[in-house]
C-alpha cells in the first residue's frame, strides 16, 4: 500500500527501513487555500489529512 508523508515529517523515517517501505514524501503547505491537480508540486493542506487525501486521490486518478 503506498504511504504518502508531509516532507516535514521525513525526520520520523528510520533510515534502515528497506525500499519497499520507504513513503513518497509530498511537499505540503498551508498557503493557498488551492486545490492541487498534480502533487508532484505543492499540496495545500487545508488543516486536514482529508482535503490532502483527496488531492492524492484525484492525481492518482480517482473520480469517485
């Protein structure tokens, strides 16, 4: 399962862990408000997981 992470938390990532576990660290930011088509940029975080989710969700290519 992919695991995303705020790069501001990369601190809490054992440095052994194996590649496979490693999480795809997304650069968050409260300036906005926007929504992000395309996270490989800045996602605003809109002070909840649930707003960033929905912006990974719609960049992987979920509609519903």
């Amino acid at each position: 399962m992919p695991k995303f992470l705020a790069w501001r938390s990369r601190r809490h990532v054992p440095a052994d862990l194996p590649v496979s576990d490693l999480p795809t660290f997304i650069y968050t930011s409260y300036t906005g408000p926007r929504f992000s088509r395309d996270v490989r940029g800045r996602v605003w975080e809109g002070a909840t997981v649930t707003n960033v989710a929905l912006q990974i969700a719609f960049h992987m290519g979920f509609q519903q």
